[in-house]
C-alpha cells in the first residue's frame, strides 16, 4: 500500500549546495518534503573546478526538478568523439538518438541548480560549516561553526568528497583516492581546425589532455599533469599561474596540438583544479537519520563522464524514497538498493581508464598499435547504452529493499 499521504518524513537539512544538494532539495520539495540547503561557501557558484560533462541520462534527470532547459542554454553540445595518440586519430563510436553530451563550467552549473531550486520553493543558508549533529528517535539537529543549529526529520550530506557528514555517519569510512594527476583547463584562442561539437581525448608523449570546439570560436581544454605530490585545490592555486603554464608548456612540448594549446593559454585564463580524485566504495551510506549522496558517497572520476549525471539520479532517487517510505533507515536501504550497483558498475568501468592517464612512453605506443582492433570490436549499445538510456520515472512507487509486491 502507498504511503505517500501519510509519510511522516516532512523536514530535511540538505549539506551541501554545489550540484547534488539543490537537486535533492528541488526534488524533496515536489516530493512534498521540506528542505533547506546549507553551504559552508559564501554563495551559490563559488568558483571552484573548471567544466564537467553532463550525459543523456544526468539531462534526463534534471528535466524532473525543471532545470535542464536552463542547463542546455548555456552549456556546449558534444556529438563527436576522437582519441588521438601520438599523431594517430580515431573517431570514437557512440550512441545513436540520444542526446549530446553537454559540457557546463562548474560554477555555471551551481547557479542553475541553485535557481531551479528556489524556484522550487527551497531555502539556502551560506558560510554554514557543519560541525556536528545531534540525533533522537525522531529528529536530527545539525550545529554549524557559528553556533547556530538546524533540527529536521532527516539529515542528507550532499557534501561533496571531502564529507563531513560521511565522517559523521561512519568515522571509518574511507576517504578519497587520489589519482596521482592533478587536473587544469583553460578557453583559448587557437589556429586548430576542429568541427563544432567535437571533443578529443589526446594521450600526449607524457600526459593527457583533451580539447573541444566552443561555439564562440575559441579551443577549450584540459589537462591531467602526473604528480606524486598531492596538491589540494588551495595549494595549487597557491602556485603562480605562470609557474604551471611552464610546467604545462614543457609537459606537452612534443605534442601536437598540445604545444599550442599550452603556449596560446594565458595565466588570466589557466584555471587550476588541483589533485584529482575517486571515492572508493563506501561500506554505509547511512545511519541513523543521516543519508549521504552525491560526490560524498560515490564519485568514478571526470574520466567516465558520469560524475555530476549520477549525483544529480541519486538526489531524484532519494527524495523518491524518503516520499514513499516512512521509515528513514527502510528509505534510505531502499535507496542504496536502487543506487550502489548502478554507481559502483560506473566506477569499475573506467578503473582501468585511469591508469592509462600517467601510461609511460612504452604503454603508449602499444596503445596506439591495438587502438584499431579495440575501435572495430567497441560495441557501444552494449558498453554505454545501460548507462546513457537510463531514466528515472518520479511518480513510480519505491517500496522497501526486497519488497517485489
């Protein structure tokens, strides 16, 4: 039997307001939940991180909470794909009759999100640093920094990878796993003849890098430097803009078109992302009335282009759950039973993806010897059809973990 009516969850503190907090506080608020976003930052789009990918199915899912038209005027279509390495090129193939993927600039994106949010009826707090939670069998009170509190039914750390409420809901949690790459971008203006809405991933001689055509005319780029030093986004801004140009300048010296693309970028327009990172699998996802999503309970990497698509399924599913489930621990079990296999088959899709980033000179020229067999026998319905065709339907019934009736 439904208990949408009578569900006695009303209230939640959502942790967290750069993509995955608004989404889960927009589609609380049609679940007819009452959320509130509390940021430790100062505002909405603070300027963190450079662009990110947006695929078919992460679009699909922000039609739900009335934000991906806002998303598609402003972020760049991409329907073709290349991999290059050395001087060999392939096109990459994809799906057919699904949407492009779509590249935003992080904080772009953070402003969308916030104002479908509150046009959603939703609340947001700034420089609210979460420091502790105080939980009863009925409620759950967060205390921030400044002294103040926040009391709700449930509590959902929508804080990213270096979590706080993951500490809280289990102290022995595994935190982030850094890549030993430390990741940069940048819009510049470069004689390169690419096609609109083309994309390349470039393995150079010593890192990798991509590139796309931008509407305006201009070259955009990425790169993924090598670096056994760990440097948080803090410490690598901390380093001179031109001091990095250097190192990205010599790094891609010998390659084409990475030689221009890193001698065309200025210091003013080098945006520097620091350590790049993935969360291992993450044994509790919740307890008690806490509940994490997002990057703070699963985050596969930039190189699977589903980051931000599955945080912002994962908001949509949990405000399904906690609308149709009384119980919050039988809600949230409901929501890691509909969520880990999904989000940990992305994961384990591009782990070894990762390691061909920091591939040595030998790796690499194999890599450019086998490219052709593996394009010939690359089935993309079977390799990316699960993931890119999937789609939400919010008004369906969620009932328990296991329940089939």
């Amino acid at each position: 039997m439904s208990t949408k009516n009578s569900a006695p969850i009303r209230t939640a503190i959502v942790i967290g307001g750069g993509i995955s907090g608004p989404v889960t506080a927009a589609a609380l608020h049609r679940a007819g939940i009452e959320a509130r976003v509390y940021e430790a930052y100062p505002g909405p789009a603070y300027g963190i991180g450079s662009n990110l990918a947006l695929a078919p199915n992460g679009m699909a899912a922000l039609e739900i909470v009335g934000a991906a038209d806002a998303v598609r005027a402003m972020a760049t279509p991409l329907s073709h794909q290349r991999m290059s390495v050395g001087k060999k090129s392939f096109d990459l193939p994809g799906l057919v009759d699904v949407e492009p993927l779509r590249l935003v600039d992080r904080p772009d994106l953070h402003q969308v999100l916030h104002d479908a949010a509150v046009a959603a009826g939703v609340t947001f707090e700034y420089n609210k640093r979460l420091v502790s939670v105080e939980e009863n069998s009925d409620s759950v009170t967060a205390v921030f920094a400044d002294g103040s509190t926040a009391t709700a039914d449930v509590l959902i750390g929508a804080d990213g990878i270096r979590s706080t409420v993951r500490s809280l809901v289990d102290p022995a949690a595994p935190g982030p796993t850094f890549l030993r790459l430390l990741g940069f971008g940048a819009y510049t203006e470069c004689s390169l003849d690419l096609p609109p809405g083309t994309m390349v991933f470039a393995f150079g001689k010593a890192a990798y890098y991509l590139y796309w055509s931008m509407p305006d005319g201009r070259i955009a780029w990425g790169a993924n430097l090598p670096s056994e030093q760990y440097l948080s986004l803090t410490e690598a801004r901390a380093v001179p803009a031109q001091e990095w140009l250097r190192t990205l300048r010599d790094t891609f010296a010998d390659d084409e078109p990475g030689r221009e693309l890193a001698n065309n970028t200025t210091a003013e327009e080098l945006q520097v992302v620091g350590a790049l990172h993935i969360m291992p699998p993450v044994p509790h996802w919740y307890r008690g009335r806490m509940v994490l999503t997002g990057d703070a309970v699963h985050a596969p990497s930039n190189t699977s282009g589903q980051g931000a698509s599955m945080a912002i399924e994962s908001a949509i599913e949990l405000a399904r759950c906690l609308r149709d489930i009384p119980d919050p621990a039988t809600a949230f079990a409901a929501y890691e039973a509909l969520r880990r296999p999904r989000v940990e088959a992305v994961a384990a899709r591009v782990a070894r993806m990762n390691n061909t980033k920091a591939a040595g000179p030998i790796a690499r020229k194999a890599m450019g010897l086998m490219m052709p067999l593996m394009f010939k026998a690359m089935k993309p319905e079977k390799m990316f059809g699960h993931e890119q065709r999937f789609r939400i339907d919010f008004d369906a019934e969620v009932r328990p973990a296991g329940v089939n009736v």
